[in-house]
C-alpha cells in the first residue's frame, strides 16, 4: 500500500497517526480488521516520517 500526502505539515501527519492509533485501539474489540488496518497505516505513517531527513522535520 501507497499513500501520497502532500500539503500537510510533518506534525499534522504526526497527528493523524495519533489519531489512527487510538481508532485501532477503540475498535480493536468490536472491529478487529478494521482496528488492524489503521495500526498498520499508522505504524507505515510513522516508519516514514522516522525516515525523513532533520531538514524536513522544522
């Protein structure tokens, strides 16, 4: 899977991968798949974002 996010600041991402984890951990009872899928979008979301140069951090 390949996601292109372009026009966001880096904390903005950060926050959205905020926001996918705690949906995982809200629905990972009632909605098991559903709640694996956004942990796996946030955990690639901040595997990418641990990879952007320092520059692009600020």
């Amino acid at each position: 899977m390949a996601a292109t996010v372009r026009g966001l600041a880096v904390e903005e991402i950060a926050e959205i991968v905020e926001c996918l984890l705690l949906g995982a951990a809200s629905a990972e009872q009632h909605a098991p798949l559903p709640a694996d899928r956004r942990g796996a979008l946030a955990d690639a979301l901040g595997d990418a974002l641990d990879d952007l140069p320092a520059r692009a951090l600020r």
